[in-house]
C-alpha cells in the first residue's frame, strides 16, 4: 500500500522474453525521474530482469499468452518493485542458495540467479492474493549526506 509521500508507477507486459526491454526501459526512466543512483539502478536493473525472466520462464508450463504486471514506487528511504502474476504459485525466498562446485566436476547450470537478487536488494517479501503472486523487492535509499560522507 503506497503513502502519501510515495509515487509509482506500473507496467504491464507480456510473457515474452523480448518484452523485458520495455521494463528496462520503464525502470530507467523511473529511475532517473527519483534521482535514484546509477549503482542502484544497476542493482534493480539486474534484480528485475531475474524476476521476471523467471516468472515468463517457469509461472506457466502449460504455456499460452499471460500478462503480468511490475508496479515501481519510490520514497525518500526506498525503491520498491512488486511482480505481480498469475502463474503458479512461487515464493523466492524459499529458493536455497546452489551448492559450491566442487573441483574437476561440472556444476549444473542454474539457481544462481535468485541467490544474487537476495545479495542485491534489501527485502523481498511475498504473498498470493485471488490467484496472483506479489513478489516485492525493496532497495533502500542511502542519504545523500551519507554519499558525501563516502567520498
């Protein structure tokens, strides 16, 4: 639920690989409207992109034409980013981190992707509500006092 001070925005896409270009693009702008800093940005950059590929890759085996929704709300202590789909149910924050490869034996591709989201954002919450999955990413703002004081 958004507070006075937040604003948002939301798009919808397919679930289409190609489409992720229209939510980088989405993410950029809103990015750049809040004055969100481009090591952030990357962050989401990168998060969004594993989310949602996930969610057009895995959400519906039995195929067909879905939609699903991103919606981006900014305040001055935070971005949040919440994937909403209608895809089978899935919380990520019960994937368990990949094991460490062992030397001379190829690893199995895959499970790095959701273990470096949780390394790049700082909550992710979920919840299923009328046949939809909420995945919510939140990134906290750091001051802009607090930047100074780094440089």
């Amino acid at each position: 639920m958004l507070k006075d001070s937040e604003q948002s925005s939301c798009v919808a896409i397919r679930n289409e690989i190609a489409d992720l270009a229209i939510l980088r693009d989405a993410l950029k702008d809103f990015c750049t409207e809040h004055a969100v800093a481009s090591r952030t940005l990357m962050q989401l950059h990168v998060t969004l992109d594993e989310i949602v590929s996930n969610v057009i890759k895995y959400a519906w085996p039995e195929g067909g034409a879905h939609e699903l929704s991103v919606r981006m709300s900014a305040a001055s202590n935070r971005i949040q980013i919440e994937v909403i789909d209608d895809g089978q149910a899935f919380d990520p924050r019960t994937a368990t981190a990949p094991p460490t490869p062992i030397a001379a034996r190829r690893s199995r591709p895959g499970g790095l992707g959701l273990h470096m989201v949780k390394q790049l954002v700082d909550d992710i919450a979920y919840y299923r509500a009328d046949g939809r999955n909420h995945t919510v990413l939140t990134k906290r703002r750091r001051a802009r006092r607090q930047l100074r004081d780094k440089h």
